[in-house]
C-alpha cells in the first residue's frame, strides 16, 4: 500500500468524521445528520438498535451548476465520474486504526495508485504566457497575480485607512521605534502605535473561472483571494464583516491565523468555540492587535468554507532580519476543486466509501490556473489557458516573495527555476536565513523568502508549485506562474527546467535548519538531562493519540485520544469560562484540556494514522522540541532556541512535540489544518488560566449579540449545521455558560 493510497484513505476519514453531525447518539453511534432549510425530516430508527428515533435529512439539488466530478477512478470502476462508480459500504464492528482494517476496504479507501495529469498544454497556436480571460472573469476584484498588483514598503503611514501605500516609501523613523528583530522579545516587546486599520469586508456568493471552469464561489469583497490586510507591527486591525452569502444563506466568521489574540480570545474567529456565526444579513466587527509581524493570512473557520475561497492574505510590517529591494507581497498557493465545499462535504460525510476521499483537480498561484477543458462535463463553461499569474523582476534586484499554503489539503513545493530561495521567516517568526531550491509548506504554512534576480534583462522562467504526490491527493499537481524580466516578451511562455524535487518526506525541512533569529529557551522539562526533578515537574507533559475510526454505522471519525470533537455553534465553549463560573462545566465533546495554572506544558501528538497532519494552535507560537518518524526519544533539537512557528507538519505514523508558555488565559483550537480533518473533529481545546480568565478580559456585548442573531436564524427551521455543531439552542438558553451537562467532565492536568 502507497502512502499516497494512506493520504486519501486519511482525508477519506477525516472529512468524513468531520461533518456528520449526529442528533442523536448511543455507544459507538455517529450519524451523518444535516440539513438544509428546505430538507425533509424523515423518522427513523437508531443504527445500533436503539430505540431513539433521528433525523434523516433529504439532499435537495444544488442550487448552482459545478464541473466534472473530482474523484480518483476506484480500482475496477473504470472512469473518473461519480455516476460510473458503483456505491461500496462498510457494515460490521467498529474499525479503529489501521491493524484492523480489512483487506477488503483496503483497495478502497487506499487506492494503490492516484492517476494524475500533466499540466494542460495550450491550445494550437497559442502561449500559457497569453491569458484568455480578463482578470474580473477569473479572479473578480482581485490584482493577485497581475502586474497591476501593488508592491509593499517597508512600513505603511499613520493613516487609518488600511490602504497599503501604493508601493510609497515611507517617512521618518519605523513606528516600531528602536526595536529590531534581534533585540526585542516579540512576545513581550510589542509596540502599540495607537493607530487603527480599517477594512469593510463583505462576503458573498458570485461565479468566476480561476482556472477557466466557471463555477460558484465565495468571495470577500467580489474577489478570491479576498482583499490584503496590510498594518505595522503593534498597529490596531478593525475588520467589519457583513454576510451576504445567500443561495443558499450560510453562517460565516473569520479567523486571523497566526494573532495571538492577547486578551481579546472572543476575536480569534472560530464559530462554536469563541463566538457564534455571524447569521446571514448580520453585521459584526472584528478588532485586535497586530502582536508579531509578518506574513499571514485570515480565512473562514466556519465548516470547511474557505475551501469554497472565502481567504486573503495579510501583512504585518515589521523589523527585518535580511535584506531585500522590494517585496512583491503575497503568493497564495491553493489547491483546487471544481465542486463547490458542501458538495464535498456532503460527499465524504456519507457512508459510500467511493465518495469520501476529496481529491483536488487543479493547483492555484494566486487564484489563477489552467485547466484541460476536454475533461470537463455537465455543460460547465470551459475556457483554455484562462490566465496564470505573472511577476516582473529587474536583472541585479532582490525581491521579498510572501509564500502561503492556503489550501485545503494538499502539501506544497515551492520553487522557481534558476534562482535559489533564502528563506527569512516561517509563519509569523524570523529565522536565521538560510538558502534552498524547494521550499515544502503545509495547509496553513508561511515561509518569507528573498530571491536574486540574477538573470538577464530578457529572461523569462517559471515559478512552481507542486502538490506532493506522495502525501496529497490531487489529479494535478503542478501549480505555475510565470516570471517576466524587463525586457521579456509578457505574452511568452517560459523554456526553463524545474529544480529537482524531493518527494521522500511528508515533513517540513529540519528543525536544525530553521533557528528563530530571536533565541528563546523554552522552560525545562523532564526530558533536558540537565534539569532539576522540581524544575521538570513544573513542565507537564500531555501525550496524545490521533487515530481514526470506522464506526459500526460505516461512518468514519477523526480522533485525538480517542474522542472526536463536536460543538454547538448557538453556545460557544469560551463563555462558561468567561462566565466565571468556578465549576467551568463542559461537554465532554468538547475535547478540553484544562491546563490549569501551570505556565507551560508540552503535548507530544503520537499519529497512528498513515497520512501526514498540519497541525496548528491558535493563541500562540509553539516550541517544536522534537519530530519524526516513530515515537519521541525525549531529545530536544537545538534546546537553547527551538523552532518557533503556528503550524508544523506531522508526519505518517509520526510523532511531534512541542512546548507552549501559557501566558495568553483563554480556550485555544489546536487542530489539523486540513480543511475537511478540522470539520471532521481531528482538533483539542487547550483551557489555559481558568482561574485568571474572569479577569483577563470581558467578552463584549457585539459578540454576544451575534449569538441572539444566530438563535433567531436557526429558530427559523431545519439548519445546516455542516461543521460539527451538534444542537440548536433554544431561544431561552445563555450565552455565557449557564448550561447544566449530564457529564461535565474535561480532562485536567
């Protein structure tokens, strides 16, 4: 079996854990319940023999057309539609992990090979480098990937405008005053500029053709990628969302990745955990501050929905740690699908095993591609060479390129061909520089790197990225933009060989490689030699299983320690501890980790699964003491100043552990980046501070108004609920933690 075959098992798994939200639920029971407003109720009988009824939801027809079916062939199903597959189903005892996986749905759920396409070639006469569709038509408002797309200063004006400049040089001395990344502690030391950003973001629905398949997407502000978010290290970030979704009406919230959201944790974004969804129609604020500098990026948290293109980049200028000319700012590589997410979510929550594994059919360099129109059904509208995204270099310049892994599943190689890459920062943390050919990002991942434009004026090469074929599933791996010198031809396609990639690992590059430029020392644990048994005790360690199961109704869950997380988007999880209540009663489902007062702690992830996880914590930056193959040693990379970052890749039957100084009081998602894994619950709450929360902050009246507005919108009928909210809250119940909980039990350290 293939560890490509391991991946699309894994991802079969996971989304499928993800969006089946059960009503009801007995021992080893889990129902793929969901609805739509218009969907009909159905009695039935509990799977397991119990005599509880559930709810079975009818699929009505989706509102908007989509491409062609994005499934891999099943071995022995011949072609690569849905309609030519014929249905298979698991029916037995529960199925947890792979030792007890059957021979029989092994060729299913890992397939021993994922056929893939080369990049689509031209059509007859024409250049990859001519773009046939205008830029409204592929990306909307967007200028990612134009030559019409700004360039970035060093630093932005005191306006409040959030305008990024228009490439101006700024004045006088940096708003950071004197502190630079190798004499300020990012996490105590920042600046606070008093100065406000203001962004107006409205969220809607709307058809273009990023690849040239139009299609239904989600867009911020009639864009994908949605707007740039530019602000200055330790300035204030106001973003005002107004959901427009309809057709159908969906909640909505948005998450800023990588914002430590230092006393204000109501601001990070996730429906369920920290708020409510912003309801259709309703308008909500969010506002927090620009805590650590960098390239990042904000998108849904809402389901699997910024799969469907609901993200966009940001900017946080700050002190550098390398020198460049210019920065051409943001490169989002996605992957791509042509059905829309709650197709896919669909799909994959059910039982039919040939449905369940998403596999990406395209790969975007800032929301732009080209697709073999042959391949395309259902009378979609195909346009070939629709347009890739183009770059202008100078011959003697070096330019800032801000790289983000903004998929939904697929691991990428990022390269250009002839240059080399000096890699300054991963996620939102600089690093001591350090040159490769192929950078690796996983979901979620940043990297910074600088490029010298060492060729001649008329050259013209590729840039690339490529889905790892060997720990992602894709039909297509093989992203490209094109890079245009000076003097180049910008209607010409490029000549140039690609660097030769490394596709052995499912890993990041070496801890060893990638030194924070600002050294901390994470407090010692019992596992540094040289600590004192009362210096290790006051570092606990939390080991963690993630695993997979086949329940006894055929469904498949995501698990950590054995428990899949589910939550209610009416009653999120941050108000009972903002309550002040002192017994914080919660849900079991609510996979919480009470860490009590201790200041910091160390979880180490065991991955019994065969397919590789991003994992990422909000609230913070963790320490990366150790990963790889196996199971931890208990040795430290580079103990003195360990890998820092927001994200890190966990290997196939691997294991990661990492160390995080409690010191932001509040309840933090640390879940698979994965889009269809995180909705299928693969994801823990860490309950930091309990005792000091009452007093770190005070959730705001704006944030408990969104959840009266989404109990009037699910009080208006059957709601898709197609993340893992599980219960619609009556009209009498409270926000803030008032709730009784048959068993209000949360592992504790």
């Amino acid at each position: 079996m293939g560890v490509t075959s391991v991946l699309i098992w894994v991802t079969l798994l996971f989304a499928a854990s993800i969006h089946a939200v059960p009503d009801f639920r007995g021992p080893g029971d889990y129902l793929g319940i969901r609805a739509r407003p218009t969907g009909r109720r159905h009695a039935g009988f509990h799977p397991t023999g119990h005599s509880r009824p559930h709810l079975f939801l009818t699929r009505p027809a989706h509102p908007h057309p989509v491409g062609p079916s994005h499934r891999p062939p099943v071995p022995g199903h011949g072609s690569n539609t849905v309609s030519s597959q014929n249905p298979v189903y698991y029916s037995g005892p529960p199925i947890i992990g792979t030792a007890s996986l059957p021979a029989s749905l092994s060729t299913i759920v890992f397939p021993s090979n994922l056929p893939t396409s080369g990049f689509p070639k031209p059509t007859s006469g024409s250049s990859l480098g001519n773009n046939a569709l205008p830029q409204s038509e592929t990306n909307g408002q967007s200028l990612l990937g134009t030559f019409d797309a700004p360039k970035y200063p060093l630093w932005i004006g005191h306006s409040s405008s959030g305008d990024h400049n228009h490439g101006g040089s700024p004045s006088g001395s940096p708003p950071w005053g004197n502190r630079t990344a190798s004499n300020t502690n990012p996490y105590k030391g920042a600046p606070s500029t008093g100065v406000v950003r203001s962004y107006d973001f409205v969220i809607s629905r709307g058809t273009i053709a990023p690849d040239g398949v139009e299609r239904s997407v989600l867009l911020v502000n009639g864009a994908f990628p949605g707007p740039t978010i530019e602000a200055n290290w330790g300035d204030t970030i106001q973003v005002t969302v107004t959901n427009s979704i309809t057709g159908p009406e969906e909640g909505t919230a948005l998450h800023w990745h990588g914002m430590l959201q230092k006393g204000t944790p109501y601001e990070d974004g996730v429906p369920g955990v920290t708020q409510c969804p912003i309801a259709p129609g309703q308008t909500f604020t969010y506002s927090f501050n620009a805590a650590l500098y960098g390239t990042t990026w904000y998108h849904s948290h809402y389901s699997a929905q910024y799969a469907g293109g609901m993200l966009g980049p940001m900017i946080i200028h700050g002190p550098l740690n390398a020198e460049y000319d210019e920065d051409l700012g943001p490169i989002l590589l996605t992957d791509y699908y042509h059905e829309d997410y709650y197709t896919i979510v669909e799909e994959v929550m059910g039982t039919d095993l040939t449905l369940i594994a998403p596999t990406s059919v395209n790969n975007l360099i800032n929301g732009k591609g080209v697709y073999d129109c042959s391949l395309v059904s259902n009378d979609t509208t195909c346009t070939p060479n629709a347009g890739l995204s183009k770059f202008r270099f100078t011959s003697g310049q070096s330019y800032r390129l801000r790289l983000i892994n903004a998929g939904a599943e697929g691991i990428q190689r990022f390269s250009i061909d002839n240059h080399a890459l000096t890699v300054m920062a991963y996620d939102l943390v600089p690093i001591e520089p350090y040159t490769t050919n192929v950078v690796t990002l996983g979901i979620g991942q940043r990297a910074d790197v600088i490029v010298q434009a060492n060729g001649s004026s008329s050259d013209l090469v590729w840039m690339r990225s490529t889905i790892s074929s060997l720990c992602s599933a894709t039909t297509q791996p093989d992203g490209l933009a094109i890079i245009y010198y000076q003097d180049a031809n910008t209607t010409a396609e490029p000549t140039s060989s690609a660097w030769p990639i490394d596709d052995t690992s499912c890993g990041n590059d070496a801890l060893d490689t990638t030194v924070p430029f600002y050294p901390i020392t994470p407090p010692a644990s019992s596992n540094d030699n040289s600590t004192t048994s009362a210096a290790a005790a006051a570092v606990p360690t939390v080991n963690v299983a993630l695993n997979f199961e086949i329940n006894s109704t055929g469904h498949f869950l995501w698990t950590m320690d054995g428990s899949s997380f589910r939550v209610d988007y009416n009653d999120p999880v941050l108000m009972p501890a903002a309550a002040g209540n002192d017994s914080y009663p919660y849900d079991p489902e609510w996979n919480m980790y009470d860490f009590g007062s201790n200041q910091s702690f160390i979880i180490v992830v065991n991955n019994e699964s065969p397919i590789a996880h991003p994992m990422h914590i909000h609230g913070h930056n963790m320490f990366v003491l150790s990963e790889g193959l196996g199971t931890w040693d208990g040795s430290v990379v580079n103990p003195s100043n360990p890998t820092r970052r927001d994200v890190q890749m966990l290997q196939p039957d691997g294991y990661m552990a990492i160390q995080v100084d409690a010191d932001n009081p509040g309840v933090w998602p640390f879940h698979c980046h994965i889009a269809w894994h995180v909705s299928g619950g693969l994801y823990i709450n860490i309950l930091e501070h309990p005792e000091l929360i009452p007093s770190a902050f005070h959730i705001p009246s704006n944030v408990n108004n969104l959840c009266t507005s989404w109990d009037a919108f699910t009080n208006r009928g059957p709601i898709d609920q197609i993340d893992s909210g599980l219960r619609k809250r009556s009209s009498s119940s409270h926000h803030l933690g008032k709730r009784a909980f048959s068993n209000p039990i949360r592992r504790t350290l």
